[in-house]
C-alpha cells in the first residue's frame, strides 16, 4: 500500500486550495498538538480530562467479546451483530476501559460520533482547527475505545479526524474500489453506511480474490497524539486503534447547501424502482441521469426561464419541502 501523502500544519487557503480541491486524503502531522486534551493525553492524563468535560448523558457504545478481537461486525447468517449495544456515559465508558488496561484479552470497547456539543460540551474552547472554517455547519465528534478495528466505509462528509489519543491506522480506498471490497447489506448496516466485509488486516483472498485489486489503490498511513487527517467524500477508510486506550475527535461537513439530505437515499430509491429492468431501459435512464443530475451536457434547463425550471431550478426551502412532499405522496400509494 502507498503511503498517504504528508503535511506540516497549514492556512485555511492553502488547504481548501491544495488539499481539498485535489481530493485526496492528506496527513497533517501535528496540526493539534496543542490541543489541552493532546497535552493531557501525551502526559497520560486523557481520562481525567475528558471526565471533566463530560455531561452525564448516556449515547451508545458497543461491547464484544475477547473472542472478536475488536472487529465489530455481523453474524455469519447476517441475521444481527458479533457484539451488544447498551447505553453508557464517557465516566462509566472510561472506567470499563481502564479496568482493562494491560489485558491480553480483553473485551472490545467503542463508542464512535459521540457528539462533543451534547455529552463534552467543555471541549470546545480547546479543539478549535483554524486550518478550518469553524463557523461552517460542523459536526464535531468524539471516538473512544480500546484495541478495535472499523471496517472499511465511507462518509458523506468530507472528514479531519485527529487523534488524541493512542496510535490509529488507516487504510484508504478511492470510491471507485466498491467493486473490489465486497461490501455487506446497503438497508442493514453498523452505523448507517455499508461496511467491507474483508478483514483488510488478515484478508482472505481465497474467499475476496478481488479484494488484492483493491489493496493495490489502497493508501495507508499511522497516526500519533496530535496528527489529523483528511478523508475526503465517500473514501473508503478501516480504522484500527492500537492501544489500550484510544480518543479521536473528527470534524464532518458538506459543501452542499442546506437542508444537507443524503443521497444514499436516492440510491434506496433507485434500488427498487430500477434495478430488475431490462438493459436497454437501464442504458436509457443513463442518459437521463447523465443529463439531468450529472451534467454531461451542461445545465439541462438552461433553456428555460426560471418559472418553468421546476423542480430544476434554484433550490430554495419551499422547492425542497415540495419535491419531499411529492415523494411522500408517490411512495404512500
């Protein structure tokens, strides 16, 4: 695997310029180490200080035995999940997780996307990135666990993740890899996205053959206390924590206007309204939505005066609540 391209801290210019427009994923290595809860973690201190930014509100984390070696997962008949989920708070986490400390087998510990606004509230003063646009819509998010692996996924926003904590890998794959990773379910998923289904620490070819397809695009990087580093939309990323004890805070946002609605599903949508045509009328609707949504032949109405574009026309909170409600009332019939 080639390693992801590294940086030194940097403006928001120069990376909005250079980093986000290339779409790539970057490593920037020390962006936050002055971070207090980096500062804190770097002398061992990190659960102390997380307690002490900690609301008492409950969000879910998941628990699996030694016997899973910290990959979350499903069931061999897809039927549920290799691990329980319960409700927890970032103290009664922390403690679970410190009594576990040295274990040769312990259980697997995580919670991830815990949002900071709601359950750490006191961490914001101290997390600012000016590398980035803190006044842009941003769903900050706190990542902790022990030893676990996440299998590869992507997200639709774009994503800093910067590491507070412990020692995290990464391995990254252009979108253009789904062929190669043999993703699970699309409507039954860990967290929302679909997952590979290939342990891409120990890969069995034998059962993924394409799977060294993939590993050939793959690019790969290991993160310490205070290195972050850029996912761009839809990559497809597995994360391993290496250590007893592992922090992450991310930052998710879009580029997209308001209301951010995800295309996942359209794709939903296009699944049971398209997927058993005949394979002229599916290269047929090709064109449609190469025209339409794509922009093969540049702006479809352009033609038209702005009355008559329809639902093609400048998005606006009316032109969405029409176009859902239209939705709404095709598909209760």
């Amino acid at each position: 695997m080639r390693p992801i391209a590294e940086h030194e801290p940097m403006e928001r210019e120069r990376f909005e310029r250079e980093i986000v427009a290339k779409g790539e994923p970057a490593v920037i290595r020390g962006l936050v180490t002055g971070w207090p809860i980096v500062r804190a973690a770097k002398k061992g201190e990190v659960a102390e200080a997380l307690r002490g930014a900690a609301t008492k509100e409950p969000f879910e984390a998941w628990f699996g035995a030694p016997e899973i070696e910290g990959q979350f997962g499903y069931t061999d008949d897809f039927a549920g999940f290799n691990h329980e989920r319960r409700l927890a708070t970032v103290d009664q986490l922390l403690e679970l997780l410190l009594r576990q400390r040295g274990s040769e087998q312990p259980y697997s510990m995580y919670a991830g996307g815990i949002p900071i606004r709601k359950h750490l509230p006191d961490l914001l003063p101290g997390i600012a990135v000016p590398m980035l646009d803190m006044e842009r819509a941003t769903l900050i998010s706190l990542w902790l666990g022990n030893r676990t692996r996440t299998a590869a996924h992507w997200d639709l926003p774009q994503n800093l993740a910067c590491v507070v904590a412990g020692r995290r890998r990464f391995t990254l794959f252009p979108t253009e890899q789904v062929a190669n990773l043999y993703v699970g379910p699309l409507d039954f998923t860990l967290a929302g996205q679909p997952i590979s289904l290939v342990d891409v620490d120990n890969p069995d070819l034998g059962r993924h053959p394409k799977f060294a397809r993939a590993m050939e695009a793959a690019m790969t990087a290991e993160l310490g206390p205070g290195d972050a580093l850029y996912i761009p939309s839809l990559w497809w990323h597995a994360v391993a924590s290496l250590d007893d004890l592992a922090a992450m805070i991310n930052f998710w946002w879009r580029d997209a206007e308001p209301p951010l609605l995800t295309p996942l599903n359209a794709l939903y949508h296009s699944v049971i309204t398209m997927k058993n045509l005949g394979p002229k009328e599916l290269a047929a609707w090709r064109v449609l939505f190469d025209h339409y949504i794509f922009g093969a032949n540049g702006d479809p109405v352009a033609h038209l005066p702005e009355a008559g574009k329809g639902i093609l026309g400048r998005r606006t909170p009316e032109l969405v609540a029409r176009v859902k409600k239209l939705l709404i009332d095709v598909l209760s019939r």
